[in-house]
C-alpha cells in the first residue's frame, strides 16, 4: 500500500509539471510566427495552411490568401469568419493580429461570436481564440481596421484535434492596404 500511495503521488507531481500550454477553455500561447506554443509544437508539425484541411478564413466578402494580395480599406470594419467543412469540424483555433508599431492591438479585433473570445495568453495583442472544447465549423468576429495602420498581421492557427499526435494547421496571412493610386491633379482652364 505504501508503495502505490508513493506511485500516485509521483505521478500526480510529473503531471503538475507537465509543459503543456493547451487548454480545451483557449489557446495558451500566442508566439509569433507560430501562435500556439504548446504541446502542439513539441509533438508533430502543422500539416499545412488552413487551406490544406478544408478551412477557410474570410474578411468582409474576401477569402484570404496564404500567398497574398490581402488588401483593405482602411478606416473600415470587417466581418470576419473562420469556416470548415462540417464533416471537417475544429476544436480549438487562435486569430492572432500584429500591428507594427502598436503596443496594444485589442481594439482592432472583436467576438460577438459565443465560441470566441479574447485569448488571455495574448495580453494586449488583439485575439481571438477558443473558449471550450466542443467541435465547430465556424466562428466569427470583426476586425477595426483604423485609418493609421498600413498593415496587419495576422496568424491563423486552427487545431482539428490535440491527442498524441496533434493534427493542426497554421497560415500567416498579411492585409495591407488597397493601393487608390490617382492620377497628379491637372490645371483646369480659368
């Protein structure tokens, strides 16, 4: 008996010290360029884009694009949905958004989506991300997009399922901003 109370109480201080940042309740991490630090990363690789498992991350009426152009009018506010096949459900995803030169990006993004909230590993960069376990097949939010940013950033991570061998993938998608080239003004004639 002395023996299996010694067993228990090992095993219950190696899992107490287990490394895992994953959680069914969000994402617990948010690096970047790969935004899930967790067991994720130290278990198999991503299996590619979102596009490689059938999902697909859409701003206003635009599917976004792993090679790019991602351009947007600034000063707008876009919808945006993260979908997958039904047949193909998710578990767990993190929106990640990176302004250069802005400390604090949770204005520009924003959930009104019962299965997305705030991730709180991401501190003052604006996220959004998982907050249970169940299975879903889209998510939506916005993203502000404010007149003084030029460009966003913003790592996409979806996560089909976290067993031994994790199955997600992960695109990094850059928005820029529409190029309105105009023609040089002209003298009209007095």
């Amino acid at each position: 008996l002395k023996m299996i109370c010694r067993s228990f109480a090992l095993a219950i201080a190696l899992l107490g010290a287990s490394s895992s940042n994953a959680f069914s309740s969000g994402p617990g991490g948010c690096a970047t360029p790969n935004p899930v630090d967790s067991l994720h990363l130290r278990t198999m690789d991503p299996l590619g884009p979102l596009g490689a498992g059938g999902f697909a991350l859409t701003m206003g009426s635009v599917t976004l694009s792993d090679d790019g152009p991602n351009n947007f009018d600034p000063g707008e506010e876009y919808d945006i949905s993260l979908t997958a096949d039904p047949a193909t459900p998710f578990r767990g995803f993190l929106i990640r958004l990176a302004v250069e030169g802005f400390d604090d990006t949770t204005s520009l993004i924003s959930s009104g989506d019962v299965n997305a909230s705030p991730a709180s590993a991401c501190g003052p960069i604006g996220s959004l991300g998982h907050n249970s376990g169940i299975e879903k097949s889209d998510i939506s939010g916005k993203i502000n997009w404010e007149d003084s940013v030029s460009t966003i950033n913003l790592d996409v991570t979806v996560v089909v399922s976290n067993a031994l061998e994790s199955i997600y993938y992960i695109s990094n998608f850059v928005l820029d901003v529409t190029d309105t080239a105009t023609d040089p003004p002209t003298k009209s004639p007095v």
